[in-house]
C-alpha cells in the first residue's frame, strides 16, 4: 500500500468516525431535549398542585370568589396573593410554550384556568389594576385578549350550588 493510498483510508476512517460522532450527538440533543420538555411538565403539574392544595388549606380564598359583599383586608391579601402565584404560573407556562418547550395543546390546557380566575368582575379589576403591570408585556396580552373573548364565569355559582 502506498502512502497516497493509506492516506486515503485515513480520511475515509476519519469521516466515518465524524458521522458516528454526529449521529451519536443528535440522538444526545433529542434525548436531552426530551428530558427538559418532561421536566417542564412535571414542574407545571406539580405547580397546578399546590395551587389547589392552598385552596383546600384555606378555603377563605375560595369563598373570595363567591362573596358578594367586599373583601376585608385579610381577604383581600389572600385572595391577591393567589391569584398572583397563579398567575406567574400561567407566565412561567406561556414562557414555556413560546420557547417550544410545551406544545400548543399542552399550553391551552394549562391557560384554560384563566378565564376561571379571571372570569368574576372582583378579578378582573384586580387583574387590572395590579398585576398585570408586573408581568411580561406579550402574557399580558394574551391573558388580555383570551378574558376579552371569555364572558364572566358560572363556575363558582355552579360549585356553590352543587348537591355532590
């Protein structure tokens, strides 16, 4: 074999390997990007959680939603406090989908809650005249035209007057 003719296989064996190390390195990307995309859900599952868990520890600021009369200050922290965690959720959750980390049907399962939270007028003036200030410019948006196309919400007249 001659010296022209090793080198030859040399680059051949050389550019085998660089296709076994570019394949090897996209199935690494996917599973990687696979990974980050469950972490993702999971840490939105596990967010949506404790939303209902506060619920159920104080249902105070459930009963906010339903009362007629206005809040006191106590009420008024609580029922503000929530709404703000849960609606950095949803940002957190927007973040996600715009970055391509959740998928389309994923993000408008999550988002579906807005209008819930947002629906009562007590809510909407919130949303309003304080957090909406506060978050990035494009959720507010889309919070903002998904509650303008969303009439008031029946939910929690529905669950008030349940017999389950």
């Amino acid at each position: 074999m001659t010296l022209v003719e090793l080198g030859a296989l040399g680059e051949f064996v050389a550019a085998i390997a660089v296709l076994i190390t570019l394949v090897y390195l996209t199935i690494q990307v996917r599973q990687g990007n696979a990974l980050g995309r469950a972490q993702t859900r999971q840490r939105m599952v596990e967010q949506a959680e404790r939303e209902l868990l506060r619920l159920v520890e104080d249902p105070v600021i459930f009963k906010c939603f339903l009362k007629e009369d206005p809040l006191t200050e106590e009420e008024k922290i609580k029922l503000a406090f929530w709404l703000t965690a849960s609606l950095r959720q949803r940002e957190y959750e927007w973040f996600q989908y715009r970055d391509g980390k959740i998928d389309r049907q994923t993000w408008e399962s999550y988002r579906s809650v807005i209008p819930t939270h947002l629906g009562t007028a007590r809510t909407r003036e919130w949303w309003g005249s304080f957090l909406s200030r506060s978050l990035d410019p494009g959720f507010v948006a889309e919070v903002n035209n998904l509650i303008e196309h969303s009439p008031p919400t029946d939910y929690f007249d529905q669950f008030k007057n349940s017999r389950f």
